[in-house]
C-alpha cells in the first residue's frame, strides 16, 4: 500500500499515547538486539532508542514513502530496511510492534512465528488496533459495496485479522510464554469534526481500498463516506474512542 507520512502525521498525539503505554511494558536490559516491527516514519523508532540505552535498534518497514522520512533518524544505534514482517529473520532480545501487524493476515500463525525470533530471556511486546467493530468501519464497508465502487472492487471488502484478546493471550502460552500481559484500552480521542475523523480513516483504514479503486474514484469514494460520517456525527468537537490491544510475554532463559 501507499502511504501518506503526512495525512498518518496530522493525527501523531494522539498515536503517540499507545506507543507511551506500550514502552511501558518493556523490560530493559543493556546490549539488546531490538527489532521494530512496522517503523514507518522512525519517529517513535528513535524515542524508543531514547528508552534503551546500549541497544541496537533495527526498523523495519515495507513501505518506501515512510522509509524516505525515517532515513534522517538512522544513528550508530538505529538503523532502518525495507522489509515485510512477514519476512522476519534473525534472533532478537526484544521484538517490539506498534500499530502495524493488523495488517499481517493469519495471527494465530504470526504470534508463534514472532515469539520463534526470540533469543532465550527475549520479550515480545505488541500493540494493534481492535477498532473494527466501530461504526466508522461499517460506513466504510457500506461505502465500498455502492456503485459505482463494487463494480470496481469486483466486491471486495477488507476482512481483519485482529483477534478476541484472550487468543493473543493463549497463544503466547502454547508459544512458551512467560509473564504474560494482554490487555485491551479504549483511548479517547476527541477530533474537531466528522472531516476530521474522515481524514483520520483515510491515513490509515481507506489505505486498502484506495489501492484498489481507480484514481478517478478516490474523490467521490471519500465523498460519500464523509458524507456518511456528517450525517452520524453532526456535531462539534466528536468523540472518536479507539480500541487497541496492547500485549507482552518473556521466552524463559
């Protein structure tokens, strides 16, 4: 997919306090060999670094438009590639994920696969969105099942890959996991308007479906879903709360 470091950007405090939450739950050690899943523009890359004082950090992250605004952050510490999770190599002490597996398809496989990378001691700590049940993602799926969008889809509709909390948690028992944390948070975000919340969607959840829709297309698409949005948040300021899981477990050595 092709991103927008600039549209994902205008909405960074409010995507800054998951990633608060989530460092929080890391165990620090000096020497680690890190590895962020999902680096996009590096910024939270190099805090993390600021949090891990004597560790490697390796950034990984598929897209070349988020990479081009992470090279500057690069140190002797940080480093980034252009890398699919999927093709995760290597042993690491500390596999960290802000925001971005929800985009790997089949967990029930990819949590294992994660936790194999591990070094003995190592710690696997991710967070994801678990906002897909929220009206605005039904809006979008209505949205695209309108002509002429359908047509142009062939009718296809995102599926998500985020599972209930307790199979994160389970998973990483049957993977060997030690002090496990799984919980789910509801962050509150209040934006100023429906087009606010419309540009929020299209940095991030209309990606997959602007990427199959025809150029000419794209206006009228997010057209008719903001206008969906005005009509069911008319007001102003909108409260837009927004599930994440955030989870942790430790690999014993």
């Amino acid at each position: 997919m092709s991103w927008n470091p600039e549209l994902y950007h205008k909405f960074q405090e409010e995507r800054f306090a998951p990633f608060l939450d989530l460092a929080g739950l890391i165990r620090v050690r000096e020497g680690m060999d890190v590895l962020d899943l999902g680096c996009g523009t590096g910024e939270l890359t190099e805090m993390l670094s600021g949090r891990l004082p004597g560790c490697a950090i390796l950034g990984i992250d598929s897209s070349p438009e988020m990479l081009e605004r992470a090279r500057d952050k690069a140190s002797p510490a940080v480093r980034f590639e252009e890398r699919s999770i999927e093709d995760l190599e290597g042993k690491w002490d500390l596999i960290f994920s802000n925001a971005a597996i929800q985009w790997v398809h089949n967990h029930a496989e990819l949590i294992p696969k994660l936790f194999s990378h591990l070094r003995s001691g190592g710690q696997l700590v991710i967070q994801l969105p678990s906002n897909h049940s929220h009206p605005t993602q039904n809006f979008i799926a209505v949205t695209a099942g309108e002509e002429p969008y359908s047509k142009a889809l062939r009718g296809w509709s995102r599926s998500f890959s985020v599972l209930p909390l307790r199979e994160y948690a389970e998973l990483l028992f049957k993977s060997g996991g030690e002090d496990i944390v799984a919980f789910e948070k509801v962050y509150p975000h209040v934006l100023q308007d429906s087009n606010a919340i419309l540009d929020w969607l299209s940095g991030t959840a209309l990606l997959p479906y602007l990427e199959c829709l025809p150029g000419e297309l794209h206006e009228t698409f997010q057209s008719a879903l903001g206008n969906k949005l005005k009509e069911a948040y008319p007001g102003s300021p909108v409260f837009y709360p927004f599930n994440r899981i955030l989870f942790s477990a430790h690999k014993p050595g």
